[in-house]
C-alpha cells in the first residue's frame, strides 16, 4: 500500500471499489464497509504476495488491481475456513 503512493481517502474509495468487484465476482452479498476492508486488507496481502514473486502495482490501477485479487483471496479463504 506504501509503494502506491495513494493517500488514505483514495485508498478508501479505490479499496471500497475493489471490495465491490471482488465481492460481485465471488458472489457474495457483502456491504460497503466489508468492500472497503476486504478491499484494503486485500490489496496489501496481494502487494505482498505478488513482491514475493518480484511483481509490483504501482498507482491507483495497480492498488485496485491488486484489492481485487486479494479480496478474492481473502474471499476464498474465509469460505474455505467456514466449509
């Protein structure tokens, strides 16, 4: 999230819209303030996930981006731990 150089209200909306996506695309019927966590939480588990393998976001793109692959992430963890 520091390496995007985003300030905390963009990373809000853009992690809120992120949050939005992921949710649409693992169908699930979450609110705005679960889109904006999952989308924040997740844009740093793929930040770093992705800095493992040596790929970098960077900009807004790249944070929403990456909040939508780490959302589906968290996503698919949360149903796998229910399940």
């Amino acid at each position: 999230m520091e390496d995007a150089q985003i300030g905390w209200i963009a990373a809000i909306i853009i992690g809120g819209l992120a949050g939005w996506i992921a949710s649409a695309i693992m169908k699930t019927g979450t609110g705005i303030f679960l889109n904006i966590v999952l989308g924040i939480i997740g844009a740093a588990i793929a930040s770093f996930l992705f800095g493992l393998i040596g790929v970098g976001f960077g900009g807004w793109i790249g944070y929403l981006v990456a909040g939508v692959i780490g959302a589906c992430i968290l996503i698919g963890l949360v149903r796998a731990i229910r399940n």
